[in-house]
C-alpha cells in the first residue's frame, strides 16, 4: 500500500494540484485504506464510510470534499465501479 500511496502522490503532483490539495486527497486516501483494509474495497464499503461520515456529523461540505477525494483514488487505483 505505501508504494501505491507514493505513486498516487506523484500522479498527484504531475496533474499541478496544489500542495494543499495534494495532503487533503492523500489523507482521505489513507483513511479509506484504513477503513476498507478487512473486508477488502468494494461499492458497499465506500457508501458506508460515507454514511459513518454523516453518523458523526461530518458536515455536507467536507462530505462531499471528502466523496471527490476517494472517488480519485477509486479511478486512479483501477476500482471505478466502487466509486459514489
């Protein structure tokens, strides 16, 4: 996983994101690593890390930061069809 993350960070950086942006995407990255590492990424897994969002009253605007982020991650890492 951590080659991958490093991978994912340079093609980051070759799309010219900010570095801000580039720290946000990475850390919702890690995040959904961390949330999907037992039962594997899957379609299912991705909606309820969006639902425990709301559960903990993440508000809607970091939400959807939050969805754009992992949907990134979803494309680039080959898991399209997971993506919300």
């Amino acid at each position: 996983m951590e080659n991958t993350l490093k991978n994912y960070a340079a093609y980051l950086e070759e799309q010219e994101l900010a570095e801000g942006t580039v720290d946000i995407y990475l850390r919702y990255t890690n995040q959904i690593e961390q949330y999907t590492a037992e039962k594997g990424i899957s379609k299912k897994m991705i909606l309820a890390y969006k639902e425990s969002l709301r559960k903990r009253r993440v508000a809607p605007a970091t939400v959807n930061l939050i969805v754009i982020a992992v949907n990134k991650y979803l494309k680039y890492a080959g898991y399209r069809e997971c993506t919300v």
